[in-house]
C-alpha cells in the first residue's frame, strides 16, 4: 500500500490508547457482558483496546496486527496477572489467537467487539497522544538491490519481531498488505520506535521522544541497530537518503531548530 510510506503522519507512530476505567461500567454493562458473551470487564477491555488500536492504525481489508504481551503491558493500564488471565480467556473462547510476537484479534473477536460496542451506553476508548510537545525524528531510504520478495520480507520480520533495543520493547507488527510497520517503546513509555518497510525497498525508521535531545541522540543509535539486523538478514545494504523532524505534526525546517528548548 504505497500510501502507507508516502504520506506520513507521526501522530499514527506514537499514539496510544487509553483504555477505559472500569469505574465507567454500570451494573447492566458488566451483567450484559457476562451473561451474553461469558466476558469480565478485563476481557473486555483487552479486546477493545486491539480493536481500537487497529482502528487508529488504519488496518482494514486484508491487513492484520499482532500485538505484543510485553507493548499491552506498558501501553495498558491493566496489572500484569490480570492481563495474563485476560488474554488466556479471550484465547480459550477463540476471541485471540496467541502467535509468534503476541496475540491477534480472531473474526469472531472482531464480530463480539463490534456487537458490544453497539449495546453499550459506556463511552469508547478515546485516542491519548504522547504528550503535548512530541520531537520526531524520521529517516528514510531503502535497501539496495531487486526488489524484496515474500520470503525475504518474512526474513526481516523474524529479525526483528520480538526484538529488543536497548530499554525498547516491541510492542506491535502491522501489515498493512504488503507494507510492515514494527513497533517499540521504552520501559517507562516515554519514547517510540517505528520501522515501516515496502513496498518497493522503502524504508522510514522513526523515533519520537518529547525530549528533542534524547530523540536526536538515541536516533543513529537505533538506526545503526535496526540497519545491521536488516543488512545480516537479506546480505544487502541499507541507504538512508533523508532526516526529517517533526514537532508533533509539523515538519520543522531548519531555522526552527534554534527555536527548541534543549533543557529539561
């Protein structure tokens, strides 16, 4: 989907979603999610926050998501025993299937989703953006050589799915038919880190902190890293070809830089 490279929006890399509070639940919601379709308000939660998470993301048709235990650890507000039983739950009742690098919605999730949502009186999960002020610095090139097939593609992913850098986690693997968006975030979820691949070679790695320095400083650390995994994978070489940064979603230019604050 050539769309998903060339039009760039740095809110799609680092938004997150705010699940819903439990205190939100009348009496008659928590009865009717039990009684019509065997759910806790756990349960619930952890299949709406997939749902919406591949709603902010764009995926519809053919595409799909997986979404990491350790990316729902630190992107939810939900205790981590209570999140396990949750996604054990929903796999027994066929809502998720657990696969390499976290969990997937099942169509029969997605039918039980989308028939809760229009019973409940209870507000949705709303989109929350990280935070007011967001530096995102985006680089952008392409891997050398014929253009990537299927396996070489699988190749990449099994590189990186599940990867860590440094006190980044992965968190998520979109594909958007044919276009893969790889996911992380730092342990105490104040930094993002996006790699979005094809088609045609194309790659985009994004970082975005609201610190402009520690942005600045961690991206050609990470570039380095994400740049060796794929060169080891496909024995080809990668060339960035542009920096770009954004404030939040406007494209800085450079007289801009001496605007921002680099303290605190």
């Amino acid at each position: 989907m050539e769309s998903t490279l060339s039009n760039y929006n740095p809110i799609h890399q680092t938004s997150l979603i705010r699940p819903l509070d439990t205190n939100e639940f009348s009496t008659n919601w928590i009865n009717t999610l039990y009684n019509e379709e065997q759910l806790t308000q756990d349960e619930y939660i952890v299949l709406d926050y997939i749902n919406e998470m591949k709603n902010v993301k764009s995926i519809d048709g053919n595409g799909s998501m997986i979404m990491s235990f350790q990316g729902m650890k630190r992107l939810m507000s939900l205790h981590q025993a209570k999140l396990t039983k949750a996604l054990n739950r929903l796999a027994q009742k066929d809502l998720l299937i657990k696969v390499q690098g976290g969990y997937i919605v099942t169509p029969k999730g997605l039918q039980v989703h989308t028939k809760l949502q229009q019973l409940s009186s209870t507000p949705q999960v709303t989109l929350e953006r990280l935070p007011s002020k967001l530096y995102s610095h985006v680089a952008e090139g392409n891997i050398q050589g014929p253009v990537l097939n299927k396996i070489q593609y699988d190749m990449i992913i099994e590189g990186l799915i599940g990867k860590w850098f440094d006190n980044f986690r992965f968190t998520s693997l979109i594909d958007y038919s044919g276009s893969y968006e790889l996911s992380w975030v730092t342990t105490d979820g104040k930094a993002s880190l996006s790699l979005l691949i094809g088609p045609k070679n194309n790659i985009r790695i994004t970082h975005s902190s609201s610190r402009f320095r520690d942005s600045a400083n961690k991206m050609q650390i990470l570039i380095d890293k994400i740049s060796h995994v794929l060169e080891t994978s496909l024995d080809a070489p990668v060339v960035l070809t542009g920096l770009s940064i954004y404030e939040n979603k406007r494209k800085l230019e450079e007289d801009d830089f001496y605007k921002i604050p680099f303290a605190g």
